[in-house]
C-alpha cells in the first residue's frame, strides 16, 4: 500500500523533518523523506510504503493512521516554533512596551498555552488536539499541506486560542503595573508620615478580625479607626480599612500575629508597603491573647 503526502513551508523544513524522522524511528513508520528547494520554500515529499498484507487489506484505515502521525509532527512544529513567534508579534503589535516588559509578557502568556489559563489540568494536551484535528481536516481534503497557508487561513480555532492567552497576559501585565504604581505611592506617602506609634502589633483571628495593639499589649483599634465610622464598614471593605489605619498610623516597626488563612493579598500588600519595617510573630503570649479574647466572644 503507497501513499503520499507533500507539505510545502518557508521557515520550518528544519523542525518538521526532524519530527517526521523521530517518528519514523519511534513507530517503525515506512515512511520515505524527500526535501526538494523551490525558491525560498521547500516541497517536503512523505512517501509511505508498507507492502505488508494487513497494509493492503486496511488501506484506508492504515493511510489515516499514517496522516495522524503527520498531523502530530506538523503540530509539534507548530506548538515549538510558530506559536512563540507569534506570540510576541501580537504583544509587540498591541502595545509599546520595553524589550523586557514584551517578554515577561510573552513569557506568560506561553505559560498559559502550556499549563492552562486558570491553571486548567490538561490543557497544553488538549489544545494540540485540537490543533492536530483541524490538520487532519486539511489532510482529509487535500494531500497538499501548507503550514504557512493553514497558519494564515485554516487555523481560526487554534489561534483563538493563542490570542486569547495573549490578552490574559497583558491585562496581568497591566494590572501587575498599576498596583506596583499603587504600592510606590503608598510607601511614599508612609516614608513622609510622622509615626505616631513606634511599634504596631496586628492581631487576625481564625475569624479574619483585627485588633490593633501598642508594645505593651494594650488594644489601640479604635484609637486610630476613630475617624472611620465602623457601622459601615462594608462601604470601604474591611481588609482596606486595616491598610488605611496602618497607614494613618504609620509605626516605624509592625509585628503580625496572624491566626488567619485569607486576606493573603492584604498582607502582600502590607508587607509590600512597609518592607523590612514588617516582621512575622510565630507565637508569642499576645497571639494566645488574640485566641482568647475570640473565644470569649464567641
């Protein structure tokens, strides 16, 4: 049983016949690889030959297996080495950024690709599926293949994708830059403050409620919310309100005794804020304190 498929290309002759001959020493394929120049392109001739009777008998099914195995190498070029290509054409089409900016961006919108917007289990094996599919559809119609053709015309589903990863990136991008902005402004407006205490310790309970104390274990919350009205509290947000009354506060040295496993962006941001004014307590008699007083109000 003979059958033959050409797949023209510019840019990737190189990687496609590098997978194709992994793949015939893996499979056993009998698979024949011709590389003929026309110009700036190359014709890539797979000739297949299996003069096996079981070959004969199952021509169609046998010749569909042989596609599927073209179909994987052509997407493997495509995942490997269009895909990064393209990836920072869009990024650098899209936006002005520096050299270092448009490949952290690339950089993570190719994370994405490989291991999943939202961290999705599988989904660098699902997406080559899908590309290897929309190959095949092509291998069906025609045993002429184009990669640069299929990439420019066929490939709607597949670049969508890529796209898609692309624009996730930039907007964490953008929104990495705007707090890190936000961060430089507070850290200038504590640096310019007067302390008003010297040390700050922060009790959270298990509960996610703080407490404020001085050095000497005395509770100051109201002390220093006393310009916000608690009642309503849920206008501004109360892990905002904790940032706003260390800030007003702005005490040379805090010490957290945190009981809490959320408000874990709230804490980054304090740390960020304050830096090395900031230390963790890993127990000390305030933090059973905080777990008493908790438990008496419950």
């Amino acid at each position: 049983m003979k059958h033959s498929v050409q797949l023209g290309t510019q840019d990737y002759r190189e990687s496609i016949c590098e997978c194709l001959r992994e793949l015939r020493e893996q499979e056993q394929l009998p698979l024949q690889v011709v590389e003929l120049r026309q110009g700036k392109r190359w014709l890539i001739q797979c000739k297949f030959d299996d003069p096996s009777s079981e070959a004969t008998e199952n021509g169609d099914i046998v010749q569909r297996i042989h596609r599927y195995y073209l179909a994987n190498a052509l997407a493997e070029t495509i995942l490997h080495h269009w895909e990064k290509k393209h990836v920072r054409q869009i990024i650098q089409k899209k936006d002005p950024l520096s050299e270092g900016d448009w490949q952290a961006v690339s950089d993570k919108a190719l994370e994405y690709l490989n291991n999943g917007l939202g961290q999705v289990r599988g989904y660098s094996v699902n997406r080559k599926t899908s590309l290897v599919t929309q190959i095949l559809s092509c291998l069906d119609q025609s045993s002429i293949f184009d990669i640069e053709g299929f990439l420019c015309f066929r490939a709607q589903e597949y670049k969508s994708q890529v796209n898609k990863a692309v624009e996730y990136a930039l907007d964490e991008y953008v929104i990495d830059k705007e707090y890190m902005e936000f961060i430089l402004l507070l850290k200038h407006f504590v640096d310019s403050q007067k302390p008003q205490l010297e040390w700050l310790h922060v009790g959270m309970t298990p509960q996610g409620k703080f407490h404020l104390y001085n050095n000497e274990g005395v509770e100051v919350t109201h002390q220093f919310l006393e310009d916000y009205q608690l009642d309503n509290v849920h206008e501004l947000g109360y892990e905002d309100l904790l940032v706003s009354a260390l800030i007003s506060v702005a005490p040379r040295q805090i010490t957290l005794h945190i009981g809490y496993e959320g408000f874990k962006d709230t804490l980054k941001t304090i740390r960020s804020v304050f830096g090395d004014r900031v230390h963790d307590c890993q127990g000390c008699p305030l933090c059973e304190k905080i777990l008493t007083n908790e438990r008496l109000l419950l």
